[in-house]
C-alpha cells in the first residue's frame, strides 16, 4: 500500500514516515521545508541537530534497506501536488503538512494570514487532487483537539446527537477555536466534510491533544534520524518545553494558574494511531473523526510531574506562574472522548517516570544548543 507523507519533515510526520516504512507501506514524502525557514527567519532552532531531509532518507535506506520518495514542494501550488499525486498514486494520504503553532499565528496580520492561506489552500487543494486523481484514496489529516475549545459539556468524537424542539439530529460537533491556527483547523474540516458529502471522498479527521516526546523505534536508531524537539515560546509545547526547561535550572513557565486542561499523547502513539487509521479506512463518502489523545493534563499537573521527576535526578526544578500571554479559562471544565481509536486497537503508551526520566536526560545531552532567549513567551493574543 502507497501513503504519501504531507508534511514528512516535520515532527509528526518525519516520525510517521519512518514508522509506515518500518511496517512494509511504500512510503513518499512531500515537503516544502518550510518549518526549517519559520524557525531560521525567528531565530529559533530544534534542540536536536536535525540532518536535512535528503540525508535522513538516505541513511534511512542504507540501515533499512528500505526507499523513501521525496517530493519537494509545496503544497499550495496545485501543479507541484498534481504531479507528486500522478507520480506516486497513493492509495491513502496523511496530511500533516500545516503551520502548526498558535502563538505564530497570533504574531500579527500578517502570519495569522500566511496561516490561514496555507493550512486552508494546501488542504483544499488536497481534496481537489484525491477527487480528480484518486478518488478512492483514503485522506487521513490532523486536525486538533483545540477545534472543540473547552465547552462545559463533555467532548464527543467530532459530532454529537442534540434534540432541539422536538426533533433530533446527529451534527458536528460545535467548534471554539482558541487562535488563528485553531481557526485554520475547524475551516478546514468543514472543506473535507464538505468534499466528503459532494463528491463522495473519505477521510479521517484526526483531532490530535499535544504531542510529547521526541524517540520513536525508528528516529531512535541512529542519530543521522533524530527528530526534531521544540522547546522555544513559539513553537515549543508545553510538556517538551518543561522538560527542557527543568534541563537548564529554568523555572517552568507556566502561564497564569495553570488549570488549562488539555489531551496529551506521547509520539510513539502518534505513529501508531495513524497506522490504525490507515489499516482501517473510513467508509467512502463518510468524514470519521477520531480524538487522538491519551490521557488528560492540566498544565499545572504537567509541571509539577516535571518537577518531581528532575527531583529524583537530583535537578531543582521550580515553577513560575507567568501572566497568561493567551486569551483562554484557567480553570475549566473539560472530558472528552477517547474511545474511537482505542476500539481499533490502540495500546496507549502512559506518561511515566521513565519517559519523564528520557526525556529530560535527552535535553540534558543537547543542553548546549539552548538559547535562553527563546524560552519566555514573546507573543500575545491581546496586542
Ligand atoms: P511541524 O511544523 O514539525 O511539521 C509540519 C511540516 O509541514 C513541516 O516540515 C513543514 O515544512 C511542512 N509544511 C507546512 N506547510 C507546507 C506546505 N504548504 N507544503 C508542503 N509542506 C508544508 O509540525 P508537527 O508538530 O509535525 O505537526 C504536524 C501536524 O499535526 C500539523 O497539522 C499539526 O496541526 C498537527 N498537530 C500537531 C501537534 C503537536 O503537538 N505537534 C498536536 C496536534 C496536532
Ligand atoms: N502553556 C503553558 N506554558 C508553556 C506553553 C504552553 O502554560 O510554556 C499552556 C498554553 O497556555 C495552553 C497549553 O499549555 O493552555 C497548551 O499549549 P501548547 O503550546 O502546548 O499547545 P497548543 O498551542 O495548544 O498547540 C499544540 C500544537 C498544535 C496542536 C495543539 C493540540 O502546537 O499544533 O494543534 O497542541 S491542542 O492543544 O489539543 O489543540
């Protein structure tokens, strides 16, 4: 079976790629390198020393044996995905290839723009290329959790059943975005819902939490394949950041009380929820959405697990409560639904001790790349 890989450069996806290889899928990656531009025009950079993508696939196949195709170009620009779609012809897509990060979209204008142009054109013209190439290809895409907000109701998995005057109906579930990015999410999965209604495509939404953790089975087999680990305000998330963070004797930059509950789910699980996915394609003409996610934290919990597992390594790790740069509730309400992907046959790897414990010992071993600049938070959804 053929999966193009959008997006395969990236920290999701370059860990996706490796995993589908691994397991026998012929695998293609599209990537415009893009996110190696966003981070180098901030100023950022991963922890890790990420080698560049032709040498990751090429040292991929000299350990495995196995081939990558590489096409590299974006996806906004329907020649060049037209021409990736008719060389590889997949028989499914996952569709990680996005600006990813809130705070960037809220830098201004400008990147809540070039956001929303790229996340909403790169998925539409997806669409377009599976009705006019592949019809039966089965687009599995990441969406996220942050589509539902945090409503005082218990999340359902995508559409949830309301009776209203006397009738009843089963409908998507309402969205509360909680950035421009998030925004650029809910646009989208009403396009695939749309195109799945019309034209009778398939596709999975996956509603991702935030993933933590930086080894898969296969980034972790020679450094030449390491992924890459944010940890700066703009692109770093929370758990990876306070771990790094505790790396370096900073306080945990937790931002005001801390009771922002979110999904977690670590990256061994990622590579294995889309696996499942794929193996197990939704209906055609249907748009099935599942909640990738394993467990609930709130911010605060997260910190203070850091807290003691860097206790235990004999680090001090103390947290500050910083004002909030986001406009979010502090303290909330928040149960969602998990059981989709777990029915298929998902086994959740649990946040532990021993991951806090690898995760923290990784930061400690690149702890000379750290800027110390790039740790507060610089942009605000205020401003
Ligand atoms: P990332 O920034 O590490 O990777 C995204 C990749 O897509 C990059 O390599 C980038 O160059 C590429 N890309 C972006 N726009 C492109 C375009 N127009 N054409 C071709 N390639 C393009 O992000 P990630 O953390 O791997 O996230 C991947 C997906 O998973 C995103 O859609 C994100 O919304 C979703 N997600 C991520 C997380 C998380 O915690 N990282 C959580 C939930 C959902
Ligand atoms: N937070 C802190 N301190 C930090 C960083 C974050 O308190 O140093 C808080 C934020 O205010 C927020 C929560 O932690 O309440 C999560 O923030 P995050 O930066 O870890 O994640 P988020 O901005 O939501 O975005 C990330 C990914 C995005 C994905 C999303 C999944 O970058 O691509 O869609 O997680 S979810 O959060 O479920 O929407």
């Amino acid at each position: 079976m053929k999966v193009l890989v959008i997006g395969g450069d990236g920290y999701c996806g370059w860990a996706t790629a490796l995993h589908l290889a691994n397991k026998g899928y012929e695998v293609g990656i599209v990537d415009n390198l893009i996110r190696r531009y966003w981070d180098s025009e901030l100023g950022v950079d991963t922890l890790t020393p990420i080698a560049s993508i032709q040498k990751r696939i090429a040292h991929w196949q000299d350990l495995t044996g196995k081939k990558i195709d590489l096409f590299i170009g974006d996806i906004t620009k329907y020649d060049f995905l037209q021409d990736a779609f008719a060389k590889f012809e997949p028989s499914a897509v996952v569709h990680f290839g996005e600006q990813r990060s809130a705070p960037f979209s809220m830098i201004d204008r400008e990147h809540a723009v070039l956001t929303q142009v790229n996340n909403v054109v790169g998925t539409l013209n997806i669409l377009y290329a599976i009705k006019e190439h592949c019809p039966e290809c089965h687009l599995v895409k990441l969406g996220t959790m942050g589509e539902y907000g945090t409503p005082n109701i218990d999340i359902e998995e995508g559409y949830i059943t309301i009776e209203h005057n006397g009738r009843k109906d089963t409908l998507p579930y309402p969205k509360q975005p909680g950035s421009f990015y998030h925004v650029s999410k809910c646009q989208d999965s009403l396009n695939i819902h749309f195109a799945c209604r019309v034209w009778g495509l398939r596709a999975t939404d996956l509603n991702q939490g935030v993933v933590y953790g930086v080894l898969t089975e296969e980034t972790g087999m020679d450094e030449l394949l390491i992924n890459r680990l944010d940890y700066d305000g703009v692109f770093g998330t929370a758990l990876n950041r306070f771990c790094i963070q505790a790396a370096i004797g900073h306080p945990l930059t937790v931002y005001g009380k801390g009771g922002q509950t979110r999904g977690f789910l670590d990256i061994r699980d990622t590579v294995r929820c889309i696996e499942i996915a794929i193996a197990n394609p939704a209906e055609q003409g249907k748009l099935r959405v599942f909640n990738q996610f394993t467990e609930m934290f709130s911010v605060l919990d997260l910190a203070h697990m850091v807290q003691k597992a860097g206790q235990t390594m004999g680090i001090k790790v103390e947290i500050d409560h910083l004002d909030n740069p986001r406009v979010e509730l502090e303290e909330h309400y928040f149960n969602a639904k998990n059981t989709n992907l777990l029915d298929l046959g998902l086994q959740p790897h649990f946040l532990s001790d021993a991951l806090l414990d690898s995760l923290l010992n990784f930061a400690v071993k690149y702890r000379d790349r750290i800027d110390l600049t790039q740790i507060l938070p610089k942009v605000s959804w205020r401003r």
